[in-house]
C-alpha cells in the first residue's frame, strides 16, 4: 500500500478514539429516537384518557361516566393511529398492534371472570392489567423509562391499596391516640 | 508478557481489514446510526438528515454509495400521494460495521501496546 493511501485509510490512534466514540453514541441516539417517537403520541393519548376517564368514572353518574371513559379511549385509539411517526419504522408495528389487539380482546373477559366487582375495582384491575402488557413491551424494546411508567401501573392495586388502606389505618390511629 | 508476544498481539491487531466504504466519516456516521435499529426497523431520509444533520445532496450520494455496497437496503412506502425511502441496514452491513470498529480498535491497542 502507498504511504498516502495508508495514510488515508488508517486514522492515528487520536482520530480512532475520536471515531469510535461517535460510533458508540449513534446506535444509542437511534435507539433513544426509535423508542420515543413510536410511543411518544399514544402515551400522551392514552395517560389523557385515562386522567380524565378515571375521574369520570369515578365522578359522574353512571352510564355517562363509562360513556366518557369510552370516547376517551375511542380518541386515544386514532390518535394513535394518526401519530405513528412517518420518519422512522421501528419493526415492531405489527407486534405491537397484535398484541395491543389482544389486551382489548381479553379485558371483556377479565371483567367477566371478575364479576361482581364495583367498576372503579373492576377499572383498577383492567389498569393493572395494562400496566403489566406496557411493562412487556418496554422489557422486549429495552425502554427504561417507559418500564418504570408500567411498572407503576402494575402495581396500582398495590398504591390502591397503601393509599386506601393507608388513610385508613392513619384516620383511626388518630381516634385511637385522640378519643373524642 | 514478552516482547516478542507482545509484537505479535499487536501485528494480529493491525491486521483487521478496514472497511474501505466505511473509511468515510459520513458514511461510518450513517451506517452506525443504522446499527441502532432493531431488526426490521428503517429509518426515512429525512429521519437520517435531522439526526445526522447532513444536507440532501451529501446524505443521498453517500447512502447509494452504502447501497450499492450492499450494507444498506432501500424500501419505498407511499402515504397517500406521498412516497417515502426508508432504509434499513443489511447483515453484510452490520458485520462491515463491526469490522471496522474492531480495526479502530486496534489501531488505539497497537498505540498504547507500543
């Protein structure tokens, strides 16, 4: 090989360091790119939804607060259709849509299994439910912080739980420590 | 170690081949930022231009570049009226890769090793 083609494709081992270091973060910067724009609109979506569904169901009378939960999920659903990125293709839509295809299939027949339960437990138990599917799909695309958001969904029957449960035994401690 | 084993370490080093398409610094950038995707995922043009932050002319003649190579694999998708390239990165284009960084890293190896 001739001394300037050597010298042209061989870099110094100033220049490989210099190489190698942007090699190693352009993976990682797509990776980042390829998990927050596939998701980025549908959570915004979906966390609306559920803000404002929850409170509906929990606060108006009912069936018109289901019916608002549900025309809040109907709007999260194209929404997300909408906002699929046109930029970048993840390779994981059609999984993704098969398996959010069957969170929806099932959680009829969840609530059915779990009859008679009071809706807003029946709600709590279906958010769990969706919280562990997120938390899934999070641990196959190795999307941390979306893993921390489903795992806090996951466990909502267990924040249901510390805080229900938690005011309770505050308020009669309370009465216990302070009798009237 | 020894010196003679020592010189050897660092001659089998200097022997992984560098990639002469990769040899490129935009193309090196274009191919790695392709690496990050998972299999099956593809990135449009203009997705390629804002990360890279290349102008149109410099990014499309290194991405044929890359494509006749055979380390990149070009797919059309329409939406609407509207057509859109996406590209993908190819298993020689991957191994090319990874190649190539195992002879940068041997080039710093051999530096330190000396």
């Amino acid at each position: 090989m001739a001394g300037s083609e050597r010298s042209r494709a061989e870099p110094s081992p100033a220049e490989a360091a210099g190489l190698l270091a942007e090699v190693g973060r352009l993976p990682a910067r797509t990776r980042r790119l390829a998990a927050t724009k596939f998701t980025r609109v549908s959570l915004v979506a979906w966390g609306v939804a559920w803000v404002f569904g929850y409170a509906a169901v929990q606060l108006l009378p009912q069936p018109v607060g289901l019916g608002a939960f549900a025309v809040l999920g109907v709007g999260a659903v194209t929404l997300t259709r909408l906002g699929a990125p046109g930029e970048l293709l993840s390779g994981w839509e059609a999984q993704f849509r098969r398996g959010w295809w069957v969170l929806i299939g099932v959680m009829p027949l969840l609530g059915l299994i779990v009859q008679p339960t009071p809706l807003p437990t029946l709600l709590l138990l279906l958010g769990a439910l969706w919280g562990v599917a997120l938390l899934l799909f999070a641990v196959t695309v190795s999307d941390r912080a979306l893993g921390a958001v489903g795992l806090t969904i996951g466990w909502s029957l267990l924040c249901f739980g510390l805080v229900g449960g938690g005011a309770m035994a505050i308020l009669g401690s309370s009465r216990l420590l302070h009798p009237a | 170690m020894r010196p003679d084993t020592e010189l050897a370490a660092v001659a089998e080093l200097l022997r992984s081949p560098f990639d002469p398409v990769l040899v490129d610094g935009v193309r090196l950038r274009l191919q790695a930022a392709l690496q990050g995707l998972p299999a099956g995922g593809s990135l449009s043009f203009t997705g390629l231009r804002r990360l890279l932050e290349l102008t149109d002319g410099n990014l499309g003649m290194h991405l044929k570049v890359l494509v006749e190579a055979g380390y990149v694999e070009p797919t059309h998708s329409w939406r609407g009226r509207r057509r859109t390239t996406f590209y993908a990165p190819t298993a020689a284009g991957r191994a090319a890769l990874e190649r190539h960084v195992a002879a940068l890293q041997a080039v710093i190896s051999a530096a330190k090793a000396c």
